[in-house]
C-alpha cells in the first residue's frame, strides 16, 4: 500500500497511528506530497488534491483518514480500532468527531494565520479558537480515552496543537487530558510519528 503523506498532517499521522497500533505499518510505503501543488499521482488517487489518500494493493484508491482507518481494521489479525456496530460505534464515531473537528479547526486557523489579518480572518481565528477550547473542556470531562480510533484521534489533535499552538499552552486547563497524553504520546506508533515541517 502507498500513502500519500506530509509530515506534518494530523489525518496523515492519524492514520499512520492506527497502521502502527495495528501491526500494519510495515505493509504502507510513503509518499511524500504536497497537495497544495496538485501532483498528477495524488489527483489520480483523489481528484479533491488531499492528504491523506491510500492506494491499496490492487490499485484501489481510498481517501478520508477515517474511510483509510476503517479499510486498515479490515487487514491483519489486531484488535479493531473501530467498533462494527451499535451503540459502541456510534460512541466510539463521536468521539472521533470530536478530535478530528480539533484538528479541522486548527488546521483552518494555521491556514489563515499566513493570511492578511483583517477584521473577517481575526473573527474566523476567534470562532475556531473558541471551537478548539471547547471541544478539549469537553474531552477533559470525559472519561480517558481507549487506544482505539478515539485515542488514536485525540492523541493526534493534541499532538498538532502542540506542534502548531505550542504558544497556548492547553495543559494547565486541561489537567485530566494533559496526563492521558503524556502516557500516549509516549507509545511508539505517537512517538514514531512526531509532526515535523
Ligand atoms: C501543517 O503544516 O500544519 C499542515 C500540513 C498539511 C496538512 C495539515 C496541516
């Protein structure tokens, strides 16, 4: 399998995570892209010039960090990330909502920092700063997350706010978050897969 990557993508590592946790990662070769210059091998994959996108074995062309984590729980013998069904999927699905919004919002913001700040963009930064705070006193109060999708999810937010954000410390707020993080940031499939950029 090839995947389409840039280092500093928290959906790329999201997915790089989940290969990890579930043995997969000797199986994916990466291929550095920059989807902001259209290469014809990654619009051949997926016409909306995105990272990640996973070119499966035979040729298929998968792209969603969550669609690419679901194909993974289909390969190998691991433990799912994702729960099949029921209750526990929808929970285990809205959870990953969560993180994933985390780091929607803050790509967004770091997008428009490069910007002319004028009074539209302060208000977007303000509207998605607020959106990242909320969503972290929201996983603050619940309980620690498992090493499933959501962890996996969770621990790649945190980890770009910390990468893109290090000048707004959010540990201090969150000190139930910032303990959980600091067991698995240490894990080898986050400490493996550091942003760098
Ligand atoms: C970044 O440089 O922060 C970034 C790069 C690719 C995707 C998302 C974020």
């Amino acid at each position: 399998m090839k995947l389409f990557h840039s280092p500093a993508s928290p959906f790329v590592r999201k997915v790089r995570v989940a290969a990890k946790l579930r043995g997969l990662d000797g199986r994916i070769e990466l291929m550095p892209s920059n989807p902001h210059l259209s290469p014809p091998e990654l619009l051949a994959a997926n016409p909306l010039s995105k990272i990640p996108a996973l070119l499966c074995d035979d040729g298929t062309a998968l792209i969603d960090s969550l669609v690419i984590c679901e194909y993974l729980d289909t390969l190998g013998d691991a433990p799912r990330l994702i729960p099949t069904a029921g209750p526990a999927r929808v929970a285990a699905l809205n959870i990953h909502a969560i993180a994933n919004g985390i780091m929607d919002a803050a790509v967004a913001r770091r997008g428009s920092a490069q910007l002319p700040q004028d009074e539209g963009r302060q208000k977007f930064d303000a509207r998605t700063k607020a959106a990242v705070d909320r969503a972290l006193t929201m996983l603050e109060a619940m309980p620690p997350a498992p090493m499933d999708i959501t962890g996996a999810t969770i621990g790649c937010a945190l980890g770009y706010l910390d990468f893109r954000f290090a000048h707004e410390p959010w540990r201090a707020a969150h000190p139930k978050l910032a303990a959980w993080f600091e067991t698995a940031n240490a894990l080898p499939a986050f400490a493996e897969t550091m942003p760098v950029g």
